[in-house]
C-alpha cells in the first residue's frame, strides 16, 4: 500500500479494508508486543528525549 498511488478516497478504504480483514490474531499480537516494547523503553528513559529509540 505504501508505494501505490490511489485515484480516490474509496480506493483508499477498499485497499484499507482489504489489509485489515486478511490480518490474524496473531498479527494484532505481534503489534501490541512490539508497541509495549517501545513504550517501555520511553519510561525507562523518563524525562529524556527519546525520538527514534521509542519509534
């Protein structure tokens, strides 16, 4: 989806759409481990910046 180029906004919500119904369970799951990873190591770094460490 990222490289491709749409002609209109419901090109958009199909493309969308279509992404989202083919995800698994365990793809939410990877997200969730993989945002709870990030979060983490910003607390850790509490007042700190931390662009590009938290991304």
């Amino acid at each position: 989806m990222k490289t491709h180029r749409y002609e209109n906004l419901e090109d958009i919500k199909r493309a969308v759409t279509s992404v989202l119904k083919n995800l698994t369970s365990e793809d939410f799951q990877e997200c969730f481990y993989k945002w709870e990873e990030r979060w983490t190591k910003c607390v850790r770094l509490g007042e700190e910046y931390c662009e590009g460490i938290c991304a």
